[in-house]
C-alpha cells in the first residue's frame, strides 16, 4: 500500500496540485465556513481570506480556531468569496485534508447563501486517505487507520504547526503530500 500511495502522490504532484483547507463555525450540519487558504505545490500562499458567515461563531470555534466574529465582521461572504475559489480550481487537482469535511463544509456555505452546489471545477482528492495508506498503520484487515493532521505531519517529520488556521494547514497539508511524493519541503 505504500507504494501504491506514494506512487499515486508523485504522479499528482507532477500535475502541480493545489492544497486546500477550511475553518469553519463548527461540525454540524448548519456549520459554514469562516476562513479559506490555498497553497501551490510549492506550499506558496495562493489564496488566504477571511469569510463572513451567515451566523455568529460560536465560542467553541473561536477557541478552536481563533477567528472571531469582529475578525470577519467586514470579510467577503461566501457568495461573494465562491467565484474566486472556483476560478483557482477550474481544471486543477486540489488535495484536501479530510476532504468529505471540507467538501461538505463547501455544499453547506452555498446552501446558507442560497447558491446552487455544482462541482467545484477541479478534482479534489483527500491528502487524509491517502496518507492513511502511506503510513500503513491497520484497522481491520482491508482498512488503513486515518491519522490527524498533526500527527501526519509529526510522523513526516516536519516542524509546520497544525495550528488551526486555513493557509497554515493547507501548507501542512502540501508538506505531508510532497512527503509521500519524496519531494522535501525545500525540494
């Protein structure tokens, strides 16, 4: 399985992805995104901005994440922010940490602003999965045990913080895949 993953990722990484990642006003159903960050597969900023939400945050997402409310008080909606990200992805492969979260997280903010979920342009594949298979610790006989964002990039042996900010764990998120592709963060 390993080198399957890594094999997969390298080729991936030939086609010069984008990594993706999400906060958010919390896990429900009702929850929308707060904050987007986008980096290229050189773990360069591409994108990284605040979203206002329909509703409050929540104090638990705050002290998750650290944006409050006076933070995306004058932010750009997701209505307003969308055209912008799908433009960036039109065409392009986009890695996700836990991908089904923030995938859905995306259908959920078009709900609460009324937007019709299309596909987003690109083809997103999760970083999480993958890694799982990289890594190769079991659960069960067939499946690959997910590993945390953290733990992922402690087991690469990176120093990049997981620390709950959009941009900064899309960077994390590219750091872990080029890992698996055996392209270093300097490469």
């Amino acid at each position: 399985m390993r080198n399957t993953a890594a094999e997969r990722a390298l080729t991936i990484f030939q086609d010069g992805p984008l990594f993706f990642d999400t906060e958010t006003t919390g896990l429900s159903n009702s929850a929308e995104i707060v904050e987007v960050g986008v980096v290229d597969a050189e773990g360069k900023t591409v994108m990284e901005s605040l979203v206002r939400p329909r509703r409050r945050i929540p104090a638990d997402a705050i002290a998750l994440h650290g944006i409050s409310n006076k933070m995306v008080r004058e932010a750009p909606t997701w209505a307003e922010i969308w055209p912008e990200v799908q433009l960036l992805f039109q065409g392009r492969r986009v890695g996700i940490f836990n991908a089904d979260f923030d995938l859905r997280m995306m259908r959920q903010s078009h709900r609460q602003h009324g937007l019709h979920w299309e596909e987003f342009g690109g083809s997103a594949f999760c970083v999480m999965k993958m890694y799982a298979r990289f890594f190769g610790e079991r659960l069960g006989i067939r499946n690959a045990k997910w590993q945390s964002l953290q733990n992922a990039g402690r087991q690469c042996g990176l120093t990049l913080p997981n620390s709950h900010r959009a941009v900064d764990d899309a960077r994390l998120t590219c750091a872990i895949f080029r890992h698996m592709a055996g392209h270093s963060v300097s490469d």
